[in-house]
C-alpha cells in the first residue's frame, strides 16, 4: 500500500514539474450572444485558464481543478463581437478567436457552413474543407453547423482525433462556433446516447441559452443566430419509451412542436442525419429509418413552415422541390400537386403570405462520395450529384435566404435563393 502511494505521489509531483501540452483544441462550443464554452484537451492533468481580449482589455477565466478534458466559459461578452483567446498565455495568436453570436433580434445577415458525412479521412473530406477555405476567404462562416457521421467509422474519440481534430483545427475548429448533431456511426449503430463519445466531446445549448425552448437534452436542441432559428435533432436515439424521431412522437417531437410554434424568426432551417427524400447511397423508399421520417416528420416540418431540411446520411447532394403532400413513395411525386413555389426561375421562389413547400437537401458528401440507388435522380429533386464531393454554404438576412452548395473542386454546383415578402 505505501509503494502505491509513493508511485502515485511521484506521478503527481512530475506532472506538476511539467508544463502541459495541448493535444486537442481548443474549440468552441455553445456559442451565444454573451458567452462561449472553450474546449481544450492536454496531455497530462491542468489546472485551466483562458485570457480573452476585445478592443485592447485583457480579461481571465480560470478554473484551479486538474483535469485532461478542459471546458471553460467566457461570460459577460457583447454580442457580435470579436475576442482574441489563448490558451494559458496572453501571446495572442491572429487565428485563435471567437465572435460571439448575434443579439437576439439582430437583423444582420449570416453566414452558416453546413457539412456532413465528412471524418473519413479522404482526399475528398480534405478537398471539400479547402474548397470552404477558398470560397469563403475574406467572408468567413459565423457559424458551422454538422450533419452526422462526423468520425467514421464508429464515432470513437480516437476517431474524432484523426478525422476531426487533426484536420480541421487550424482552419476553422479554433475560430468557428459549431452546433452539431450525431449519426449513425457517431453511435456506432447503438441508439443509447449515454455510450457515444460526441456526447463527451461536445456541449449543446440545451438550456435555451442560445435561443429557443429550452430541451434539456444534449441530443436536440435550438439557436437563433441572426435572423435564423436553427433547429438540431437525433435520428439516432432512442428515448426510455423505445420512441425515436422517425416515429413522429415522444420527447423530442414535443419539444420539436413546442420549439417550432414559438418562434419568432423569419427562417427556419431544421438539419439531422437521416432525410426523409434519397436515392442516393440510400434509399428513402425502402429504408426503414428514412421511409419513417418522411411517413411521420415531413407533416410536422410543413406545418410549422420550416424553409429548410438538411440532412446527411446518403453521400450525394440532393435537393428538391419546394413540397407540400408528398408522403410516399419517389413514383408518387406529381409535380402539379406537390410542389407549392412562386418561382421566377428554377432557382429563385418568392415567397408571399402563404408560404410555399419545404426544400430538402441532402448534403452527405463532406467526405464520403457517391452511390445511386434505382430511381436515382429523384422525380423531387432540382439538382443532383453523385459524382463530386461537397458542402453548404447559407447566406441569411432578413428578406433573403441563399444556398450554395460548394464542390471540392471550388465551383458552386448549385444554387437557389428564397425571397420573402
């Protein structure tokens, strides 16, 4: 027993003879109009401590405790408002910042990048992110929100490590806000969210902090940023009554109802995993989990008037109709009865008191490329591609909602843009 003391307390002195090294992060998380959660992880046990500045003043978050997974908040910030960040140092690096989210009720326009399907490790998951870089050089994102299968193949931490981490953290993990949402292989095909790492890496705004109705869940949750109310949901868990989203009841579609009716912001985008409308890598005819979105969730998004649907899991890019009533299978589509839009052109809807459809897009080749299932493209869909990666940008103000979708080769693949009277 004493020699197990001894080894112990010399493990503690050398740990606390060295200085620790970060070895993940930092990163940011739960990003508000007044404050941010940092996230950093170092190779041996720390004490944390962050220094932030804006506008020359040199302000400290610190926490005593020794840990490994460090998790910090910033509070009392500005909203709108840029604050350079270091870990331990006040040497502040150009890169390592955060801007904090919008007031709520600002009416400045936002820039929000979407990705999904993308920690595989691929050329093309290093393509699409470069393209990003490219394309958004001098009007970065505000926001980054993720659609699921974000570290293959089963969501371990190493996995995030390699895939995740390793790639994006210089560009963007650093500076970017993310608001993510898990897949299946994030859950390594389980339905248990008490066993998938993403619930320790991440933290969600599930208290309402950021905007919304509170959901007191890490697996769902809302942000108003700017003049757009983002909505995050779980395909993949399953609730202690055996419900999951795909069957249109329990939990999270009461909070999902609850969140929808109050809101008070011009758009709304709700993203996931699985979409209800593929022939992709999958198929939303004949998949169970798909098949049941669009049985028992697609009436939902119509009556609360959602803009848009984005989700990941088929690794093409899809994007439909603005559609209404369309509850069954790809052959039943009728164009006439299913599509409610003012367009002036294929790309451009106008939008008066009446609203018009939901679009749904499926943006699953962050990473992972390709695959058609037999009807492929769909009768709903505008645009289609299997062939090159990408992913979304979506660029909101208060009258004008555009998306582009971005390939891995730098050119805008396609585009549509929504204009509300």
């Amino acid at each position: 027993m004493k020699k197990i003391v001894f080894l112990f307390l010399l493990q503690a002195t050398i740990c606390l003879g060295q200085k620790a090294q970060i070895v993940r992060g930092p990163y940011l998380q739960s990003v508000t109009p007044n404050s941010v959660l940092v996230h950093w992880r170092t190779d041996i046990p720390a004490p944390s401590r962050v220094f932030y500045q804006a506008k020359g003043k040199v302000l400290v978050a610190q926490d005593t405790a020794y840990v490994v997974d460090h998790v910090l908040a910033l509070t009392k910030l500005k909203p709108a408002t840029k604050y350079a960040y270091q870990i331990d140092s006040q040497s502040f690096d150009s890169n390592r910042y955060v801007v904090t989210a919008p007031a709520f009720g600002s009416k400045e326009s936002v820039r929000i990048w979407a990705l999904g399907d993308f920690g595989d490790g691929s050329a093309s998951q290093k393509a699409v992110m470069k393209s990003i870089e490219s394309y958004t050089q001098g009007n970065r994102p505000d926001a980054w929100i993720w659609l699921g299968d974000n570290a293959y193949s089963n969501g371990k931490d190493e996995e995030y490590q390699k895939y995740v981490f390793d790639v994006y953290q210089t560009a963007f993990l650093q500076n970017l806000p993310i608001y993510p949402s898990p897949g299946n292989h994030d859950y390594a095909g389980k339905h248990d969210p008490s066993l998938p790492p993403y619930f320790k890496i991440f933290n969600m705004p599930a208290a309402g902090q950021a905007g919304g109705v509170p959901s007191q869940s890490e697996s769902y949750y809302s942000v108003n940023y700017g003049q757009v109310h983002l909505v995050a949901l779980d395909t993949e868990m399953r609730e202690s009554s055996g419900l999951m989203l795909r069957d249109g009841k329990g939990e999270q579609v009461e909070w999902l109802k609850k969140d929808l009716a109050a809101n008070k912001l011009p758009w709304v985008v709700v993203y996931f995993h699985k979409p209800p409308y593929s022939k992709g890598s999958h198929d939303s005819d004949v998949e169970l989990d798909m098949k049941s979105m669009r049985e028992n969730m697609t009436s939902i998004f119509e009556q609360y008037k959602v803009d848009l649907v984005i989700a990941g899991h088929s690794h093409v890019y899809e994007r439909s109709y603005p559609m209404r009533g369309h509850f069954g299978i790809n052959e039943t589509f009728d164009a006439a009865t299913h599509v409610v839009a003012e367009s002036t052109s294929p790309n451009h809807y106008n939008v008066g008191p009446k609203g018009q459809g939901v679009i749904y897009v499926v943006n699953g080749s962050g990473g992972k490329v390709g695959g058609q299932r037999p009807g492929f493209p769909m009768k709903s869909s505008v645009y289609t591609n299997n062939k090159i990666g990408g992913s979304v940008i979506l660029d909101v103000d208060k009258r004008t909602f555009n998306l582009k979708w971005i390939q891995s080769d730098g050119v805008v693949g396609d585009e549509f843009v929504i204009e509300k009277r």
